[in-house]
C-alpha cells in the first residue's frame, strides 16, 4: 500500500521489552518520545535530540501530536495508564498481561464503550504470532486434527542470580508470580485454541525461591465443550523449555521451542491413520528469527487504520485476568484453611 499515514507514537517503559518493542517498530509508527524514571541512564536514546524524553509517563501522554503509546512498564502501572490514554484518546499497545485486576478492566472496557468505541487497545500476547502457532491454526482450521480434545504444555525457565529479589516477585508490583508471568501465556494460548476457560483445579507451589510468591503453578481449564488445557508454569526448569501439545480426534499438533534459549521452534504434526497405529509424522522448522513482535505492531496499526476492535485486546486481559486472580483467590483461601 502506498501513502500510509504514518502515527506517532511514544514508550513508556525502556527496558529490556520496550527497547525490543521500538527495534520492531514498523515503518508505519514514528517514535517521538519515551518515557521511564531511569530515562537519563539509557544510553540508547542519549543520542537522539529528536525525541522527547521524560522520566514522567503522565508528560508523555500529554503531547500533542501522539497518536499511540506501547506500555512496557511494571504490571501494577498498566491499568493506569490505559486509563489515561483512553481519556486522552491515545490508541494503547499494553504488554501482557495487561494489568493486575480482572475487576478494573472491566471499568476499562465500561468507559471505552461510553466514551472511545473507536479506541484501539491491544494486549502484547506475541506468542499468537510465532510462526508454529500461526500454523497450528492453519492446520486446525482445515480440520486435520478433529475436534480438540485436551491440550497440555510447558513454559519453564531457570530465573538467574537474584531472581527472588526483582520486582517479578514482589505482588504490589507483579501482581503475583509465575502464574501472572510466564502462566498468563499459556492461559491466553489454551483460550486461543480452546475459547473461554474456566477453573477446574489449580496448584500453586515455591520449590525453590525464598520468596512468599509461587515459583510454580498447575493448572487444568476447561471449556464448555469439555475440553482441557493442563498448563504448568515454572521459574525451577533450569534448562528453558517450551513445549505446546495439541490433542484432535484424528492426529496432534506438538510445538517445541520458541527461538533462542528455548531452543528451534518446530511444529510436528502427526496425522492418524484409519488403522491406527504409527501415525504419519511431518515436520515444520522456523526462522531463527522472531518476527513476532514486528507481526503484532503490524496488526495494532491495522487496528487503528481500520477501526477494528483489538484481538487480543481488552476482552482478553479481562478474561485473562479473571481465571489468574480467581486462582490466586483459591490459593490464599486454602492457606488461611491450613493455618487455621
């Protein structure tokens, strides 16, 4: 397409996932400004004289000619901020998991109903566009796998040094711990596959970090139709690993790996025959590169272009959030049961 407008759009939040968020920015953006407490200490925008730069998020949304935000910020920020830039009529790309209270989403979702209908807000769920899960789709949609009848998958990493001692496990800040982390991915992958989910158990445990937040959770969801995800999160792997299993009635979809440290990502599809038996296997391989986080600020501009509604947008932090804070709920309930 030729002439396209061409957005502004601003960073809040320049760590290690804004900074990648801005090295995929597409064409189609124009980063005019960041924002992040420890901003003077970036050398990655001392340089550039042409961008605002703030310590000040609130100075930020307040510019102007900004057309859109990415939000890289803590958890317990996003909320807020996607508040304020629904006033300001600012179109927000949130990473996830979009914030911590499934309760003032929802308020979100109330005021952008009354007020901004047209209001792009979109949730940084990049594993959707990972080239295995884009084929998984594909695969399920001509139904050569069948109806799915349960999934299972592994996200696990190893944490570092000093892990317990981040802000990824202090609640006021996270919201939690492996559950709203690497578990709010998997989460939004079963219901990608299987649609909306509700509880069927839940384990939350800590192996290994001294902290009082979970370094592990179990979970198995359901669908309405029966359908189960059997998830399990964890920061005690110690070699990364990611593993995605797709269950059909006639064959299943299994993902490894999702680039670098979690090794080649692959999708093995493996057809049943009518007599059963060994089935017939075919496999696909992947870039190295992760082309990911391009494909959804690519997606967020059409959004915005075409006036459609987000997906995954605001439902899906809300939805997100409900089952991870019902869980959390759950947990704390069963350990003033203990203690009792």
């Amino acid at each position: 397409m030729k002439n396209k407008k061409v957005l502004n759009i601003g960073l809040i939040g320049c760590g290690v996932i804004g900074l990648r968020r801005i090295n995929n920015l597409p064409n189609n953006f124009r980063l005019i400004g960041c924002a992040d407490p420890k901003i003077h200490f970036k050398k990655n925008f001392k340089k550039n004289r042409k961008l605002v730069l703030t310590t000040n998020w609130k100075k930020l949304v307040n510019l102007e000619n900004l057309d859109a935000v990415i939000i890289a910020t803590t958890h317990q920020l996003h909320t807020q901020i996607i508040l304020e830039c629904v006033q300001k009529k600012i179109h927000v790309f949130v990473e996830k998991p979009g914030g911590i209270s499934a309760i003032k989403t929802n308020k979100i979702i109330s005021t952008l109903k009354k007020k901004q209908k047209n209001l792009s807000i979109r949730v940084g769920f990049n594993h959707r566009y990972h080239p295995a899960f884009i084929k998984a789709k594909e695969l399920i949609k001509n139904k050569l796998i069948g109806k799915i009848l349960y999934i299972r998958a592994i996200y696990g990493h190893g944490g570092r040094l000093n892990y317990e001692k981040e802000w990824r496990f202090k609640k006021k800040i996270s919201g939690g711990g492996e559950l709203i982390d690497k578990g709010s991915h998997l989460i939004d992958l079963a219901r990608f596959f299987l649609g909306d989910l509700k509880i069927i158990s839940s384990k939350l445990k800590n192996f290994f970090w001294k902290i009082k937040l979970e370094d592990n959770c179990f979970l198995n969801l359901e669908n309405k139709n029966g359908s189960n995800a059997f998830l399990h999160a964890s920061c005690t792997e110690w070699k990364n690993k990611f593993i995605f299993e797709i269950f059909g009635q006639f064959g299943k979809i299994e993902i490894n790996g999702l680039g670098k440290s979690y090794g080649e990502e692959r999708l093995i599809f493996y057809k049943m025959l009518k007599k059963m038996g060994k089935p017939i296997k075919k496999e696909f391989r992947f870039s190295k590169k992760d082309y990911s986080w391009s494909r959804e600020l690519n997606e967020f501009y059409i959004d915005i272009i075409k006036k459609r509604v987000s997906s995954p947008g605001l439902t899906d932090i809300y939805k997100n959030l409900k089952i991870i804070n019902k869980i959390y709920k759950i947990n704390d309930n069963n350990k003033k049961s203990s203690q009792n």
